[in-house]
C-alpha cells in the first residue's frame, strides 16, 4: 500500500496521471430543461465524417436566387463518432416504429 501510494505521488508530481472523462458528460434527463435556440425546417441533408468528427448539414431548399446565385440555407452540427451513432440509432429506431405504426393502421383499415 505504501509503495502504491508513493508511486501515486510520483506520479502527481510529474503530472503523469490519468482523468477519466467517462462519467463527465451523463446526467440524468430530470437534470436540465432543454432551450430550443432554433428550430428550422429541412428537407435536404448531407454528412460528412473525417473519422473522428461527423458533419451534418441540414439543407432548406431550394432557396432562394439572390443576384443570379442561388443561396441556400445551411445548419451545421458537429458530433464526435460516438454520438453519431446514438443518432443513427435513434432516428432508425424511431423510423422502425412509425412504420410498424403505418402497418398496423393500414391493417386495421383493411379489416373494416
């Protein structure tokens, strides 16, 4: 134990020594209130990923022409690897229910 704590306190005193960042960032939803800085419609999308980073680009379209150039409405969001694909996941799921949803109600509507 002596030993260990000596290496421990060689190590503070190098500033060899490790930070878990893992449980920095979960929090329990009752923690916060979400602020909604903007809500915007898109209708197009693109991604870009740069192995660490994704880049997703939520397009309105088809904008609009501004001296012969059309513009268009562009919102970036960058996310590491890891939450790209809870997103992913996500937004698969939620499409998996609204057309087991879509299913069920046209079954029903086929019943009647």
């Amino acid at each position: 134990m002596a030993k260990e704590n000596e290496k421990n306190l060689k190590e503070l005193r190098t500033g060899l020594f490790k930070i878990s960042t893992e449980k920095l960032y979960l929090t329990d939803s009752e923690d916060f209130t979400p602020k909604y800085e903007n809500i915007i419609y898109s209708n197009g999308s693109s991604t870009l990923n740069t192995g660490n980073d994704f880049f997703i680009d939520f397009l309105t379209l088809p904008g609009i022409v501004v001296n012969g150039e059309r513009i268009v409405s562009v919102n970036r969001i960058m996310m590491n690897s890891e939450n790209a694909k809870i997103l992913a996941e996500q937004i698969l799921n939620n499409l998996k229910i609204n057309n087991l949803k879509r299913l069920q109600e046209n079954d029903t509507s086929l019943n009647k």
